[in-house]
C-alpha cells in the first residue's frame, strides 16, 4: 500500500525536493504551499493520508498551526520540518510532534514521516532526521 504524504511547505524547491523524495519512496504526495491548500487537502483525502509533513513558519505571518490541530483531530501523524525554531519554540512544544530541522535532506524528511506515520512516534519533539 502506497502511503498519501501531505506535503506543506512554502518554499517551492523545497517543495519539490521532498515531492521528489515521497515519490521516489512509493508514496503520493499532496502537495500545499499554504494553510488553506493544506485544509482543503486535508477534507479532501482525510480517509487516505498516512503521514504530513509541516513546514512551520509559511511566510507573511502564516503558521502551520491550523493544519496541526485539524491533523491532531483526525489522528493523522505529522511532522515539522522548520528552520524557525526559536521564533516558535513554545508553540512547536506545544503540538508534541517529531521535528525534522532544516536544512535536511528530503529523503530523511520524508523517512521520519514514513517511520513516525508506522508507530515510531518517539517522545514528541526531537530531531528525528539526525
């Protein structure tokens, strides 16, 4: 079975670096370059999607937080994959999710979804590509 990987993030190469690395792995990537992409993805193949990746901080003071939580209510797995730590520390505590810090190579980025998607949910934050 392949696994549905929610991809969010608004850096396009980055973007398409992890597309790529899902792809290459066996998984179909949804892709979202915002929030509300993200949400609507999200309605759309809440009953398919195995695993999200978030990117944290996505320009013009808009967060993945929403998405977060809609994923947290579904019981669908993410991780973060952010270069913005420090600005948001508290709240990424707050969402008890595996991080991924950036800059990572997507193949590891799109691993530790896979891993943490098949039960390897750890204790919350950590650097899960290390």
């Amino acid at each position: 079975m392949a696994h549905t990987i929610l991809l969010l993030e608004d850096e396009p190469l980055i973007l398409m670096d992890l597309e790529f690395a899902a792809e290459d792995a066996g998984c179909r990537p949804l892709l979202a370059a915002s929030p509300d992409e993200a949400l609507s993805l999200i309605a759309a193949n809440a009953h398919s999607l195995t695993a999200a990746v978030l990117d944290v901080s996505l320009g013009g003071g808009r967060t993945c937080f929403a998405v977060a939580q809609e994923l947290d209510r579904l019981d669908i797995p993410f991780i973060l994959h952010s270069g913005d730590l420090d600005r948001h520390d508290e709240k990424i505590r707050e969402l008890d999710a595996e991080l991924v810090a950036k800059p990572a190579p997507a193949e590891k980025v799109i691993a530790a979804a896979i891993a943490y998607a098949l039960g390897d949910r750890g204790d919350g934050l950590r650097l899960a590509a290390e």
